[in-house]
C-alpha cells in the first residue's frame, strides 16, 4: 500500500490512567479524511473469575514490566505492519506498566480510517500483535502467592490467523 500523507502516531507507555475520550477526539483530530475510529480498551481481569475453585483464587493485582525504548520501538514496528496491510490514516496505543488492580484499564489500541472495515481489522491485528508480540512481562498476585503470566496458545492462534507465526511457542 502506497501512503503519502503524514500517519500520525501516538504510542505511550505509562503509568498513569489514560481518558479514552481525549484519546480518540485527538486521534480523530489528525486528519480530515476520517470516516471511522475502532478502539480496543483492556481492563485487568481476574482470569479466574467466579468460576474459581476457591476464593483465595482470585487475582488481587496485576504488575506489568517492560524496557523502556525497546517497548516502543516493538509497537511501533506493529503499527508500520498495519499501516501496509490496511488503509489506515492514524493510530494510538497506550500501555500501562506499574502496578493495577482488578477493573483499571490496561489498554488502548485506537485506529482511524475513512472506512470502519479497516479500522476493525486493523485495531484487532494491532490487538492479536499487540498481545503476543509486544515486550511486556506480568506477574500477577492472588493469595497463593505471585507468579508470572505465560503466553496463551488461544493469542498465538489469534496472531497465526494473519499469517504471523508467534515467538512464545
């Protein structure tokens, strides 16, 4: 795909909540040929859930790593490899790091286009990449102790359906 006009970009990495609003009316904001914007807002979860055995299963807090210049560097490189594969005009994507409880949001993945069927595709490509492929390490804390999260085979499947074999396996 050809692109000549400016792909604005906004990657963080952060501690701090971030408002998804501002984000997408600044997203929006960049270019006038906007027709859509998709996001994708993840939120610390208890992946045990109510179904957990016992309720000491239950996870108390998520603390997320990663090295500074590297992460961004990563997603920006996931960014270049949506913007050849869909028409997209922008993207942003804000990462929190630090310590988070259960229900904080984790994540924002926002892309715009002229049409929604490429900012849908794009934001979840961005999401599967973001998922598997992106240098952050988790470690979360339940009454059991603290451990560190693996990868999950259901996200390198995810990855592999666009054709991009995972480094976790």
């Amino acid at each position: 795909m050809t692109h000549d006009a400016p792909f604005p970009v906004h990657i963080a990495i952060q501690t701090a909540d971030f408002d998804v609003s501002a984000e997408l009316v600044a997203l929006r904001a960049q270019d006038p040929r906007v027709g859509a914007v998709c996001c994708f807002v993840g939120t610390v979860r208890d992946r045990h859930g109510t179904s957990a055995p016992a309720p000491d299963a239950a996870v108390a807090s998520l603390e997320l790593e990663h090295y500074p210049g590297m992460t961004e560097k990563a997603i920006a490189a996931m960014v270049e490899a949506a913007r050849q594969r869909f028409d997209i005009l922008g993207a942003r994507i804000i990462h929190r790091v630090g310590l988070l409880a259960p229900l904080e949001q984790i994540v924002l993945v926002a892309v715009s286009s002229a049409h929604r069927g490429e900012s849908f595709q794009a934001c979840e490509f961005l999401m599967d990449y973001l998922k598997t492929q992106a240098p952050f390490w988790k470690k979360e804390q339940t009454a059991q102790g603290a451990h560190w999260v693996d990868a999950r085979v259901s996200d390198d499947a995810a990855l592999a359906r666009w054709g991009i074999a995972a480094r976790n396996a």
